[in-house]
C-alpha cells in the first residue's frame, strides 16, 4: 500500500464549520449530487462524513463544494 497526498492551494473548510444555513443547504444538495455521480460511475465513497465534505470560499466568489477522501473508493 502507498500513500499519496495531493497539496492543493486553495484552503477548504469544513462543511461542519458553516454558520450559514442557506449555504450549508445548497452545499449539501451538491454534496449528494456529487455522491450519486459516483455511484453512476460505479463508485462508493465509503468514508462519507462532515468532515470530508468542505467548502472552498473566497472572497468575492461562490463557495465550491468538495468532496474528500476518496482513497477508499470502491
């Protein structure tokens, strides 16, 4: 087994982090949508959890929804 870690820029909080329910809504709609794209493709996450759902916000732009962790995807 090797383990890897990908080093991205952009700095992501937490989904569980979110103070604002509006967002934390429209996130998790993407997250699910995201978590069915998967499945469509014929992959499990396996790992699902708050703590693997963030969101990257900057100033000035819409949030983006990630999904992480998906080492243990089957």
């Amino acid at each position: 087994r090797i383990h890897r870690r990908v080093v991205f820029r952009e700095k992501c909080k937490p989904f569980y982090q979110i103070d604002n329910f509006v967002l934390a809504l429209q996130c998790l709609t993407i997250y699910i949508s995201g978590l069915n794209i998967l499945r469509e493709a014929g992959y499990l996450h396996r790992d699902i959890s708050f703590g693997n759902c963030l969101v990257f916000v900057q100033d000035g732009e819409a949030p983006i929804p990630k999904i992480s962790d998906l080492e243990y995807c089957k």
